[in-house]
C-alpha cells in the first residue's frame, strides 16, 4: 500500500535555494522515503517575472548537493512530463473548465483600487471578497466592459469556512474569500496550478512551509470542486533568521549554493536542519540518506525555528 503514496517537492525558481528551503524540501523527502515512496520533482516558474532559468538549474543542483533524489522531474523526465508549470498550460485549461462546469466561477472586474475602497480589512493577505465586492462587481461591470477592461476569473466560495486536519499542525479552520485562479494578465494563479499539477502527477501526500497553510484551505475547495481527493498535508513551520525575521531567497543570505562555494560539506547543512526539526537532539554532520534512520512524522517540531550565531558558526566551522 505504501509504495502508492506520491510525494512532492515544488521550487519555485526565483533565487537560490535558502536554508529554509532546503529544511522543507528534506522534510518532503524523507517523509516520502521512509514510507518507500515516489518522490517527484516539479518547478513552479509560472510568475514570468520572478522566474528565471537558470534558477531552474542551480535549484536542482542544490537538491542534488543536498544529497535527496526524485523519480520524475524536468532533468530526468518521467511519466507526467513535463514538470515546468510553465509548460503545462493545456492542464491549466482543462482544470478551469472542470471548475466553469461545476459552476464556481465568475468574471472579476474590479481592481486593486476597487477592492481596496470597498474593503474593511485591506491588509489580510487572501483580501476578503464576498457579498460586497459581487454585488460592487455587478454594479460596474457595464462600465469596465465599455473600457474595454478585461476580467480576472474567481472562484466563488460558498462556506463559511474550511476546515482541514494537518498531520503535524493539526486541525485548521479558514475563511475564505473568492480567489482568483486566472488573473487579469492571463497569468494562472499558484492555487489553480498546483491543484491541477497534484491532481494530474497522483500526488497524494503535499509537504510544504506553514506560509501556506491559509493556501491549502483555498486549495481544498478546488478539490471538491473537482471531484477529487484532496492529499494529506504536513505544513513545516519555517526558520527564521537570527534577527527573527522569515528567510527570504530576495535577501540571498545562507542560500546552498554561497554555503557549498564556501566549502561547507551537505552534511553539515542537513546536520543542522535535522537539530532545528527536533529530529536529532545534536549537532552532528549527516548525509540525508542517514537522516532517514532519525526522522519520524511523530519527533517533528511544529513550532517555528531561530537560528542563532551559535548554529551558523558551527555550519561554517
Ligand atoms: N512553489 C512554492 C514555493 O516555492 C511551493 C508550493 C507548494 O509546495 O505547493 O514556495
């Protein structure tokens, strides 16, 4: 039964990989190869602004180095080919027609400068849309036809709320707004995209940062929209800085491939990430393939992880 379990990582190549990303990505995998399972590699380069090949190449390297291996991905290909979001618009395609048969969708007018006028709460990162923001869509659409305006597509949520259960943070309840799946731009939303890629690669078991959690909520939605089985989840929480902050690929600090032109051995990296996941009570250097005999879904941490200069010196000894 086991070996049906398909997990997945998915970069997005819009810098060198940090050290929180390389903590998610040995989670996604050694939650894959300690249950024997299929692990697939898959790029999400559909922001065409953010996205740049050859990060494409430098984060398979940096997996590569880090020491973890994949079944299907663009650098090995595999029977879901092809494993760039950027090339699978044609699946993108046909999940929104799924999605327009199920009657979830509807044409989106309004601007930034719209929803923020009409918006109480303006700073929630999912802005709220509801039934002040249809009815103010309804209201102007004749008009931003007439401007030649073209619209974004949004899934309308009907719920109150969602609730999902997290194998590591546990259950999760979210409200929802309608959310875009095709923006303005033509340019296809995380949400659509990876629900579609998941679906269509059989990935039935997702690892990924906790920043996306409130995504899952929107995600599961899609599911039942679509008639599928949503996967089960596990949210890692993430590292932070020694300043506290979230590590950011924008900031470039501790990325794998500065740390490996540094001259630090892999197994010093995946040595502390083990320590910080609560994994390993030490600090000592291991190969991923030996992380697999301490890891356990039941010892991972669920609380977010500083670094500390303490951490870093040893890394960099
Ligand atoms: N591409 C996303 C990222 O790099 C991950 C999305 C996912 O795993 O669903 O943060």
């Amino acid at each position: 039964m086991s070996s049906a379990v398909r997990g997945r990582y998915a970069p997005s190549p819009t810098g060198f990989l940090h050290l929180g990303n390389a903590r998610t990505a040995l989670v996604a995998w050694w939650q894959a190869r300690a249950q024997g399972s299929g692990f697939v590699m898959r790029i999400e380069d559909l922001d065409s602004q953010r996205s740049r090949p050859e990060f494409i190449t430098a984060n398979i390297a940096e997996l590569d180095w880090l020491g973890l291996d994949w079944d299907e991905g663009p650098d090995i290909g595999g029977a879901h080919a092809p494993y760039l979001q950027s090339e699978r618009q044609q699946a993108y395609e046909q999940t929104l027609e799924k999605l327009r048969e199920a009657g979830q969708i509807f044409d989106c007018y309004l601007s930034r400068k719209d929803l923020r006028e009409v918006s109480s709460a303006p700073h929630r990162s999912m802005l709220p849309y509801g039934k002040r923001q249809r009815s103010l869509n309804e209201r102007l659409k004749a008009q931003k036809l007439a401007e030649n305006k073209a619209p974004s597509l949004r899934f309308r949520v009907d719920k109150a709320t969602v609730d999902f259960y997290d194998q590591l943070q546990g259950k999760q309840r979210f409200e929802l707004g309608d959310f875009v799946l095709l923006r303005a731009d033509k340019q296809w939303a995380y949400q659509l995209a990876v629900v579609a890629d998941d679906i269509a690669m059989g990935i039935n078991e997702v690892v990924r940062g906790d920043d996306l959690l409130q995504s899952t909520a929107a995600q599961i939605l899609l599911y039942e929209a679509l008639g599928a089985k949503p996967p089960s989840f596990v949210h890692v929480p993430l590292l932070l800085s020694k300043s506290g902050e979230r590590l950011a690929k924008r900031k470039g600090s501790l990325t794998l491939t500065a740390l490996k032109e540094q001259g630090v051995k892999p197994e010093r990296v995946v040595g502390l990430l083990a320590y910080s996941l609560g994994l390993n009570s030490e600090l000592t250097e291991m190969t991923a393939t030996e992380g697999l005999e301490h890891y356990s879904l039941k010892s991972l941490s669920s609380e977010p992880f500083s670094l500390n200069s303490e951490l870093v010196n040893w890394l960099l000894l």
